[in-house]
C-alpha cells in the first residue's frame, strides 16, 4: 500500500518555488551522489503501472495530460507524460530530486501539476499582466492569500469517481488588488497509510478570479493502484 504523507496544501503550494533553468527529459539511470540532491521532495507511493488523467479548463482552453508510471529501479521511477498521442517519458527520484529532475518538470504547468501539485502560468504560455501576478501562480498568490477554511476530511466525487477521507481546502485572496480571488482544492488524504492517492493526492482544484473566470483541473481518471 502506498505510504506517500502530505503534511498540507501549504506544503504543496509552497514547494512549487524551487524551480531551476536547466531542462533534461531523458530518462537517465546514472545514479544520483549526495552532492548532486537538489531538493527533497519524493513520492514514494507511486506503483508500477499507474495511470492517471487530468482535465485542465484554463480560463475556457481545455486540454488533457496522462501520466503512467512504466518503469521502477531502486532509484527512480520513469514515466510516461501523453498528451494529443505524443509521449515524453521522465524520471523522478524516490528519494530527493536533482536540478535536472526537477527542472525537466517545471518549465511545463501541466507535468508540475501532477507531479508536483502547483499548476503555475509562469511556466505556460499565456500571457499575463505583471501587475496582477501571474495567472496561477502559487507564489504571487501566497503572498496575498490567507486561509479561510478547511474542512474535515469528507468524500468527494470527480469524474473519475467517488473516493473517501478528502480534504476540502479554500483559500480567500485578502488584497482585492489580486486578480485571483480564492483557491480551492481537494486533496486525497494520504496520512492514513493504507490508503492509495493518485500521485500527489490532488483530485480537483479551483482557481477563481475577480473577472469570474476561473483554472479548473480534475482528475478524470485513475486507474487506482
């Protein structure tokens, strides 16, 4: 059984600010010295053969990426990003991530996302205005968010199906000068050991901004392992 904990939403939000410049999607089976460790951020939950399937709604613009986890050693995992039929295969460490593991990942919102749980628009294309931080960005909105609520662990129904003891957490911008207006997200909670979570737990997510518009991206499917 998976044994991945997530301490909170926090952690995850927070550790989206350890981007680095370098890029490397080969998968490399060189091992990794102590030296080389760049950051400890680790999922050791994930299982050979794992699939899963996000939708992202990025304000109206609809798009799909799969990741399947199709290779194990001790060291890393390798795994297959599809998206529109074309593949990109990636190795992410169990233990901690390397600059270049890391970074093959983050110049990509939608990879970061499911690896990471930080869907971020400094990554993607769109262009955004500085004065209002970038779209989905974590870090500006950090800065300006406070949390409101968080709800006890509950169930919660995606369209990849219905699954227990998730967390509801809702963050509500406190500046009004944010474009973003809240954030809001469900997280499969992973701290009862024997349960298993799609990658890093997060079944759906919301960001919501002044202009009504909005980031939706949901799991809608996995295959449960």
């Amino acid at each position: 059984m998976k044994r991945f904990k997530i301490l909170s939403i926090f952690l995850i939000l927070i550790l989206q600010s350890c981007g680095s410049t370098s890029a490397n999607s080969q998968t490399d089976d060189t091992e990794i010295s102590a030296d080389a460790r760049y950051d400890c951020i680790t999922t050791p939950n994930l299982q050979l053969g794992e699939k899963a399937t996000y939708r992202f709604n990025d304000k109206g613009k609809i798009s799909y990426l799969s990741a399947e986890v199709i290779d194990e050693d001790n060291q890393s995992y390798t795994i297959a990003f599809e998206e529109n039929k074309e593949v990109q295969y990636y190795q992410w460490l169990k233990n901690c991530q390397t600059s270049e593991t890391l970074s093959a990942i983050y110049t990509d919102a939608k990879k970061n996302y499911i690896l990471r749980g930080a869907y971020s628009q400094n990554t993607s294309s769109q262009n955004t205005n500085d004065t209002s931080e970038d779209a989905s960005s974590t870090d500006g909105v950090m800065q300006g968010f406070y949390l409101t609520k968080i709800t006890q662990l509950e169930s919660f129904t995606v369209e990849a199906g219905t699954y227990t003891l998730v967390e509801k957490t809702l963050l509500t911008a406190q500046s009004t000068d944010l474009a973003i207006a809240f954030y809001e997200s469900y997280l499969k909670e992973s701290i009862y050991y024997d349960v298993n979570i799609p990658f890093v737990g997060l079944l759906k997510s919301i960001d919501g901004y002044r202009d009504d518009s909005n980031i939706t991206i949901e799991l809608i499917y996995w295959n449960g392992l």
